[in-house]
C-alpha cells in the first residue's frame, strides 16, 4: 500500500482549487447570460415550437375543443394546393425583383460618396440618404399609394400630361393586382432601404486600406480593375450580410401585400404570407393548423435559399 506524498497532496489540492475556480468563474458568466437566455427562450424558441406542434394539429384558436393530432395531413394538403406553389413563386419573383436594387444601387452610390474629398459634403449625403429609412412604415405605404394612383398619381400625370406618353385611358396600372404591382413594389423597398444599405456598403469601404488602391493604380490598374480585384472581394462579406438578409425580409413581407393587394387570390401580392394569413385569420374555417404547416414550408423553402446563398459567398470569400 502506497501513500501519496505531501508535494503529490499539495499538487491535487491545487488542481481541485483551479477547478473549483474555473467552475465558479463559469457561473458568473452563465448568470450574466440568464435574462438573454429567458428572452431567447420566451421570446422566439417557444413560440417555434409552438407553431411546429400547432402545424401537426387541427387546431382552431376559437373553438373549446381540444386539437387533434392529424400528423402529417396538414402538409400534405398544404403541398397538394396549387396555390400553395403558385403563392411561394410569386414571393421568388418578389425577391427576384427586389434584392438586384438592394445590393447594386447602394454599392453604386456607396462608392461615388466614398469619393468625395469634402467631409461637409459627403455628410450632407448620407444624412439626405437616411431619410427614407427613418420615415415610419405607415407613412411610406401612404405617400407611395398615392404616388401610383392611377388618376391622381404625380407618377402618371408625368406620364400623361407631361411627356404625353400615355393617354389616360392606357396609362399604367401600378396597383390593383396587375403585371406591374410587384415591380412597383419592389421598387418602393428599394427606395425605402436604400439610405440604410448604402451604410452598409460604406463601412465596408472604410476599413479597406488607403494603400491598397493606390498600391494598384501604381501598378496600373483602372477604375474597373481596381474595383473589380480590390474592392470587391473586400465587400463580399458585408454583400453576403445584406443578400442573406433581405432575402429573408422580401420572402417574408406581408404588410405591403396587405395594403397594395388585399386577399384576391388572383394577385401577384398574394404569396404565401398571405396564404397563411387569410387560412389563420380571415377565412371562417380559421384552420391555424394548416396556416402553420403553410408558414413551415415558406420557412424551410426560405432556409433551404439562405443555406446556398451562404455557401456561394463564402466560397467567392
């Protein structure tokens, strides 16, 4: 029988002190984290949950009967509809339209500021720039529906009266469920977020190093080459950011479908958040069982996206 001397009984005194500290150490950070946790946890991981239990039930919020288990039945009939197909492609053809203006536009005009040597003039543009971002939602979807109307509209009467393009019996129909509600929508988001991307693109540009660029055109490169090779790749990142995210917003948007469309089923502007909305809450069945397994689908479709467009940036990166 062997004893552990006192230097081995010290050195596992010490080990178990560490330990203790460590573990300690540990808890403090664990209980700064605690209230984030709750929030996390209340505030989106429940109410997932929730909808994903809820898409394999017949639940109906109004009714005292308790819902039923029905498994899969809800997302078969859900991918069966033709217009559960057709709604999640007229979304696509949203964002399809959309997110080019989002990412060009702003890296264009993030570029041309970034030129500008007087620091008075280039912050009068950026200010000018954020005023779209800052005006409340309400109020944009006001002043751009009156902006399209068809009589009364500055857009038409440019139109009509004042380059005599149009008469008003053939001038366009920016609304009302026509070929060219999307467009016109997609180019009110452009405008709404333009001030707000171009920041982006602009914090992307100032932590690219001076030299660089001036690195290249000692070497001879022109204005293409130096953006093509330098500044560029040196955006992908902040470029990856901005797709993936407003790929996820113009997927998703509901409120611009509701005010510029309504529930007529023959609109581009009804996709499938409206799908989900008008079987939730507007039709009298309000089957939210259904709506839910019709919001899981939109949401893995979406996610399935973000996924490929995460792995073509990154590869380019």
């Amino acid at each position: 029988m062997t004893y552990a001397s006192a230097a081995e009984i010290d050195a596992r005194q010490e080990r178990a002190t560490r330990v203790f500290d460590t573990l300690r150490g540990d808890a403090r950070t664990w209980l700064f984290l605690v209230p984030a946790l709750l929030f996390f946890i209340g505030y989106q991981a429940y109410p997932i949950i929730r909808v994903i239990w809820i898409s394999f039930t017949d639940y109906q919020y109004l009714t005292n009967e308790p819902a039923n288990w029905v498994g899969l039945a809800n997302y078969a009939a859900a991918l069966s509809d033709p217009l559960m197909w057709v709604s999640l492609w007229r979304a696509a053809l949203f964002t399809i339209l959309f997110l080019p203006g989002c990412i060009i536009l702003p890296l264009i005009l993030a570029i041309l500021i970034d030129r500008i040597s007087n620091p008075y003039l280039a912050t009068v543009y950026r200010v000018i720039l954020l005023i779209p971002a800052v005006i409340p939602s309400t109020l944009v979807f006001v002043l751009w529906k009156w902006m399209y109307n068809f009589q009364s509209g500055p857009i038409n009467h440019f139109l009509v009266n004042t380059t005599g393009w149009f008469e008003l019996q053939n001038a366009p129909q920016w609304l009302g469920g026509t070929a060219l509600t999307l467009p016109a929508i997609a180019a009110m988001e452009v405008w709404w977020g333009l001030g707000y991307h171009t920041i982006f693109f602009l914090a992307g540009l100032a932590a690219i190093p001076k030299d660089l660029p001036e690195a290249a055109r000692i070497d001879g490169a022109n204005e293409w080459q130096l953006f093509w090779h330098v500044t560029l790749p040196r955006l992908m990142p902040i470029m990856m950011i901005l797709v993936v995210l407003r790929f996820g917003t113009a997927m998703a948007v509901i409120d611009e479908y509701l005010i510029f469309g309504g529930f007529n089923r023959d609109s581009p502007t009804y996709t499938w958040t409206i799908f989900m909305y008008d079987q939730a809450f507007k039709l009298g069945l309000w089957r939210q069982g259904y709506a839910a397994a019709i919001g899981m689908i939109g949401s893995i479709a979406m996610m399935i996206v973000m996924i490929l467009l995460l792995r073509i940036f990154r590869t380019r990166g």
